[in-house]
C-alpha cells in the first residue's frame, strides 16, 4: 500500500475532499504500521544528511589524528556520494598509519569514479 500512496503522492494533486481522505488514510496506515509516512524528499534529505555527517567524521579524525588535512583531500572527501565507500574510509581514517597512506586510499578508492 505504501508504494500506491508514495505513487499518488508524487504524480497528482487531489481535489481538497481528496486530500482529506487521504490523509485519513495514511494515518491509519501509519497508526496500523506504528511507523509515519516518509517522503521520498525527506528519505533524500536523511540520506543526504548521513553521507555528510560521514564525510565530516572522516575529516575531523584525520585533523585528529595528523593536524592539518590538505584542501585536496578534504575535496575529494567531500565529492563522494557513495555511503559504502565513506564507510570504508572512515574506518581507514582510524586505523591508517599516515595522512600520506590515506591520501594514497582515496586516489584508489575514487580513480574509477571519475
């Protein structure tokens, strides 16, 4: 049912009678489901959110734990839109030996994305 209402949702806009009814409706589908109805808008913007909160973690440990972090690689950081790829270099980014190491990760990690 939840694709159905996200279709309607995003194709059309309904007479006010409509709305009314369904917005009764996913409301008893929320209360049915204990859970809101998500748009895919705020679905983006949370995804969004993560991958940013990320990118920001991967720098502030690598400022951390080397100092300064090249204006280059916090671009490069920053251009990534992949969550699982953000994922592995954040844990890199804790365990890594040397800024350099690192810098040599992301070339790899992101040569094929370009």
């Amino acid at each position: 049912m939840l694709g159905v209402v996200r279709f309607i949702d995003w194709i059309m806009v309904l007479p006010e009678e409509l709305v009314r009814s369904f917005k009764q409706e996913v409301r008893s589908y929320e209360e049915a489901q204990r859970m809101r109805y998500v748009t895919s808008v705020e679905r983006l913007a949370k995804e969004e959110e993560k991958l940013q909160n990320t990118r920001n973690h991967i720098i502030k440990i690598l400022q951390t734990r080397f100092g300064v972090v090249p204006e280059a690689s916090v671009t490069v950081v920053n251009e990534i839109g992949e969550l699982s790829l953000l994922e592995q270099l954040f844990t890199s980014a804790i365990t890594i030996g040397s800024l350099e190491e690192f810098q040599q990760l992301l070339n790899e990690s992101t040569s094929g994305a370009s």
